[in-house]
C-alpha cells in the first residue's frame, strides 16, 4: 500500500469516528452547550472542517469551498469556528446538522483525496502550521487526532446532555 493511501485512510477513520458519536444530536441540540465544556456539535463540525481545508489548501491549492464557508445560507462563517473563536448557543448562526455533516464529511474527503493525488517528495515537504515546521505527511496525521480530540468533547457533551451510550 503506498504511503499516501495509509495517510488519507486515517482521514477517512476520523470521518467515521465522529459520525458514530453524531447519534441523537439534532437541529434542535446541534447548538447545545453544557457548563464546563467548551464547544457544541456545530461549531466541532464547522471547526474540524475549516482546519482539514485548510490543510487540504497546502496539498492542492485551492481555497476554502465558497459553497461551504461564508456569510448566509447553509455555510459556516469561517471566523466563527477559526482557532481561538467562542461557540455560539444560537443555532440560527449554523447551518443545519445534515449540512455541518456534510461539509465535514466533505473536507475529509478532500483532504483524503489532496493526499491520494501527491506524491511521495510532495508530503515530504515541510510547511509552517502555527507556531512549529514540519512535513505535510505528518500534518495530515495530525489531522487525525485533531479530528479525535473533537470527537471526544463531543462524546463528553453527549454525556453532559444526558444522551445515552452510542454502546447502549
């Protein structure tokens, strides 16, 4: 299996690893925030998905989708799920929960398929995330976990809200 493969299947996993934890949330709770935890469905989604295009960006080009991320309609205000943003409890200010699945899904699949189409030398390369400088094979990676982290709050939140166990 090439390189680029295992890197973008570990995309995927994290795709599928959040839509497990999905179950039970709804238009109505996609803004529902608990004391003590930070985040709420939506804005994890939004937040998750502007960070894999924003890595995506580096692999291919192109910028954030317009049909994704903008001011109005079913799209994520980028600056309202960007690093260091507060979640809002206003549902109105995000799109519908079918819809933050989909564009997170989406960017996922982008990513994935940013990693497919590079080759070996391409994700040798290093680029600048933050503060530190490392090759872009290793910031998908951390894409990975970025996605897992977010997951678990969300996991926490279920609990919070009293939903039961995805295990249940």
């Amino acid at each position: 299996m090439r390189m680029q493969d295992m890197i973008a299947e570990a995309v995927l996993a994290s795709k599928a690893g959040m839509a497990r934890y999905l179950a039970g949330f709804s238009d109505e709770t996609r803004a529902r925030q608990a004391p003590g935890l930070p985040n709420h469905v939506a804005w994890s989604l939004g937040h998750c998905a502007l960070t894999l295009h924003r890595v995506a960006e580096k692999l291919d080009g192109r910028g954030l989708p317009e049909s994704e991320f903008g001011v109005g309609g079913e799209r994520f205000d980028a600056e309202s799920v960007a690093f260091g943003s507060v979640p809002i409890g206003d549902a109105a200010r995000y799109p519908a929960l079918s819809r933050c699945v989909a564009i997170y899904d989406g960017a996922c699949d982008r990513l994935a398929g940013a990693v497919r189409a590079s080759d070996e030398a391409r994700l040798m390369e290093s680029t600048r995330w933050g503060e530190v400088e490392l090759p872009l094979w290793l910031l998908v990676l951390r894409m990975g976990f970025h996605n897992g982290m977010h997951t678990g709050q969300v996991a926490d939140l279920r609990r919070a809200l009293g939903f039961r166990s995805i295990f249940a």
